[in-house]
C-alpha cells in the first residue's frame, strides 16, 4: 500500500475515542467518594511503595483558546499565593493520613501554569514536602512552564529545590496560527526560557507542540518543527489538537473554517514526525519524540514505559497521588478525583479534609483490559495469552474483542499472529493505535454517540 492509499484507508477509519492516559477513562469516574473513603485507600498502601505526586495548579494569566487543561484567569498573583497555601496545607493533610517516611519517586507541576508560582511559595511548598515524604535522591522533580510567564529568579529557586525536568508549552511558532488562539509567544522567548534553564543545569527539556491548531499548513509546520529544533530540546511530544467545543466553550473562538481538515492534520503529523526523526529524535508511543540517549528511549527499548496522565513517561512509581484543585490519583484499588471546584476544594481543605470528590474502583477485568491497552499505547503489540495467563483467565477472553481488529487486519494495517500477538504496522501506529486499543475498552459501546466525549483519533 502505497502512502496515499494508506492516509485514505485510515482516515475512513477515524472516528470519536479516547487518548487512553487512564483505563477507565475519566468520564466514567463516579461521584460520592468522600475523604474517609479516601483514607482507607491511602491507608492501605504499603509502607515501601513508591510514590509519584501530581500536584496541580490551575490557574493562567491569558486563556489560550484550544486549551483543554483545567484552569482558570487570574491576573492577579493573590489567588495563586491562596492556593499554594491551600495546597500547603493539602499536603500536610495528606501526611497526615498516610504517616511518616512514604517514598516519593517522582514530583510533577502541572496546571494550568504551575510557572506562576514565585520563588518563594515554590519553596513553601517543596519544603512541605520534603518534610512530608522522603524525596529520594534520583526523584524526577517536573513542572511544565509557559514561557510568556517564566522569571530566571523562579527557575532558579525551581532549581535550587531539585526541579530537574521541564516541559515548555510552545505549541506553534507561526504568528497567525499564535493570534488565532490567543496566545502570542515570540521565538526568542521559548529560546531564553531554554537558555534560562540550561543556566541552571537543567537539561530535561521537553517541548509541547500541537498540530490542528487553526491556519497551519505543511509549510508552517515545518517551520515551526526547523526553529523547535535549533533549540535542540531532549524531547518533544507532537500532540493533535483535541477540538471539544462542547466541553470546553472558550473553543468556540475558533472558527470551524479556520480549523485544518482531517486529511491536512494527517499531513501535518506526518509532516512534523518526519522532521523530528531526520533531526535524529526517535518516536515513542503515537505522540512523542526523543533524543536516542534520552531516558524515554530507555524505557522503551527495555519495556518499562508507561502511559498516564501526564502522557508517556518512565514514572514507575507503584501509586500516584493527586494534589490540588481537579487532579486524579492512582492507587491500587482504583482512580480518585480532587473537586475541580475551587469553593468546594476550599472549604474541604479548611474543613482539615482531604478534597476528593470522586473515584472509580477498578474490577479485575479493568486491570486486565487496562494492561492491554497500556500495552498497545506504549508498545503497538499486546500478546493476549501472556497477559491472560498473568491475570489468571482464560485465553478465549477476548474473542468477541479480536473480531473487531478484522478490517484493520484485511487492510494489512494490524497482523494477528498464531501465538495471537496483536501487532500494529509501523506506518500506522501514530494514527490506528487509539483505535485499536478502543477495540478492548469495554466501557466505549455503551456510550451515546449523541453526546460526544472524546476529540477525533486523527
Ligand atoms: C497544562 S498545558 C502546558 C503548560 C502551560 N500552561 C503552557 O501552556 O505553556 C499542557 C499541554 O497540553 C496541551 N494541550 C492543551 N490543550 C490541548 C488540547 N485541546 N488538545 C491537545 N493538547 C492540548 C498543550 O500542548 C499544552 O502545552
Ligand atoms: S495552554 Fe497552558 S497557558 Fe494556555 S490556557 Fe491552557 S494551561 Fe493556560
């Protein structure tokens, strides 16, 4: 099949479904999960696991009209310096409850703008964790930073607090694609934001690039992806625009006419894959990108990749803790959810309980599709006997499941082998692989096509 056969065929397969950071998904989280409920989770968790810590902050100074993230506007730094020490205390709840000496492995800022944090709540905050948890000495500390925002004094302090890794919001580099979304952000910026970090020996840089993003053409994007380049960052992830309307309202700002057609947004995932790797980055999992001595690639060449939230990462951690307004933890028994309401995230905080509003227990079947998909993100091959012998079921599980694959499978796009190892083409792995994990996602057929959930595949 030649390429042009092959964007034809794939792009009549394109259809609504997840991106897969989390099995459930997010929409099938429940509400009346309260903090005591919470507690008997957190209590169980056994004293030598690894923790990963999540702590979210949702604020921005400027909404960018295709953000999907939870946020909120606030030009004043009054609100944020309030919840960092909502946040302050959040933590200290939350030692409360799981006692002393947890380990924590891994640290991420996300938000919103966590970069709006200054210095000296940045260090408020790690200090109570470090008070908290035992940070170990190889702990990945994150923060993902808009560099419309970004001081060298605060990543100074980042950095003088261990902050190792971050990831800069770039998304595009074209003016008119920048205007369009309300986000105006020069070259040099991004390119002082590199600088400022270097400064601090902070050489885990990630770059977030969006493609579908209004007015883009092959032409920009290539531009776009020359200067990211010139910049050489560690990593980048190469995300489609999730356009949700219906979600998300500030979308609306968007004329539909400006937004590129599926068959351009192909062309401009290919256009921008195929520069990254003649620039010598390698692609890991559908979105993302790295240098060949990067610890990404590692993890992938040595099958310890995994998938959540926060996208492809090498965070092993055994559960995920969530802090902050709106963030989801991971814990054995399943998912949990802080309020996304800062009223209700306030008062439960003030009222010395943790803020968690919802959960999802998951069932051993959860467990058991939630490995194949994790499998098929992060690898595009699941053999389905190794993991129904590791669950403990019996191989004809997925029978029903495998019937889906068969059109991929006449089109040569995915090969059912006789050990029944389900592997997806190389050419069609950043487009088919969503696809192909919706086909093990029990919960996707009994969702009302009416009411759509999820941005397109492609
Ligand atoms: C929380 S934001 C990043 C940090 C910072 N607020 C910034 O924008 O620079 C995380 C990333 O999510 C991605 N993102 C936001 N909205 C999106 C959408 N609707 N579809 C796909 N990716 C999106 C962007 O690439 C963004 O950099
Ligand atoms: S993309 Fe980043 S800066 Fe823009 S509104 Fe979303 S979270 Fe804020």
């Amino acid at each position: 099949m030649n390429n042009c056969q092959l964007k034809d065929r794939i792009l009549r397969y394109d259809r609504m479904v997840p991106r897969y950071t989390s099995y459930p998904t997010a929409p099938h989280f429940r509400p009346g999960f309260d903090h005591k409920a919470y507690a008997d989770w957190l209590t169980a968790i056994p004293q030598e696991s690894r923790l990963s810590l999540y702590l979210h902050v949702p604020f921005c100074p400027k909404m960018c009209w295709y953000c999907g993230c939870h946020t909120k506007i606030t030009r004043r730094y009054a609100p944020v310096e309030d919840y960092a020490h909502l946040l302050i205390r959040e933590i200290e709840i939350l030692g409360g409850v799981l006692g002393s000496s947890r380990k924590a492995t891994n640290i991420h800022f996300g938000g919103g703008s966590p970069g709006m944090l200054r210095a000296r709540d940045f260090s408020l905050i790690m200090e109570t964790l470090a008070k908290t948890f035992t940070i170990t000495s190889d702990a990945e500390i994150a923060l993902e930073i808009d560099p419309r925002e970004i001081t060298e004094n605060r990543i100074k302090a980042y950095a003088d607090h261990g902050l190792n890794r971050a990831s800069i919001g770039v998304q595009d580099f074209n003016d008119e694609t920048l205007k369009a979304v309300n986000r105006e952000q020069p070259f040099e910026l991004t390119q002082k934001t590199v600088e400022m970090l270097r400064n601090q020996d902070i050489e885990g840089i990630n770059f977030d690039l969006l493609y579908g993003l209004p007015y883009q053409t092959v032409k920009t994007m290539e531009e776009t992806i020359e200067k990211s380049v010139s910049l050489s960052p560690s990593r980048f992830a190469l995300f489609g625009y999730a356009h949700v309307p219906w979600m998300k309202k500030h979308m609306r700002l968007i004329p539909d006419q400006s937004l590129p057609q599926k068959e351009i947004r192909y062309d401009l995932f290919e256009k921008g894959s195929n520069l990254l790797q003649e620039a010598g980055y390698l692609p890991v999992g559908i979105d993302h990108f790295a240098r060949p001595d990067d610890e990404l690639i590692k993890a992938y060449k040595n099958k310890t990749l995994r998938r959540n939230f926060q996208g492809y990462t090498t965070d092993n951690a055994d559960v995920m803790l969530g802090l902050g307004a709106s963030s989801i933890g991971k814990l054995t028994g399943g998912y949990v959810q802080n309020s996304p309401d800062m009223p209700v995230y306030t008062q439960a905080i003030l009222d010395g309980h943790l803020p968690t509003v919802k959960s999802c227990a998951i069932t051993a079947e959860d467990r058991l599709r939630a490995d194949v998909i994790e499998q098929i993100m992060c690898f595009f091959e699941v053999n389905l006997p190794e993991i129904c012998k590791k669950h403990g079921v019996p191989t004809e599980t997925f029978t029903a499941d495998l019937d889906k694959l068969t059109p991929w499978i006449e089109d040569g796009l995915v090969t059912l082998s006789d050990e029944q190892t389900i592997t997806i083409a190389e050419n069609a792995r950043p487009t088919l692989t969503r696809l192909v994990s919706a086909a093990f996602d029990a919960y996707l057929p009994a969702q009302d096509p009416a009411t759509p959930r999820h941005a397109r595949a492609i």
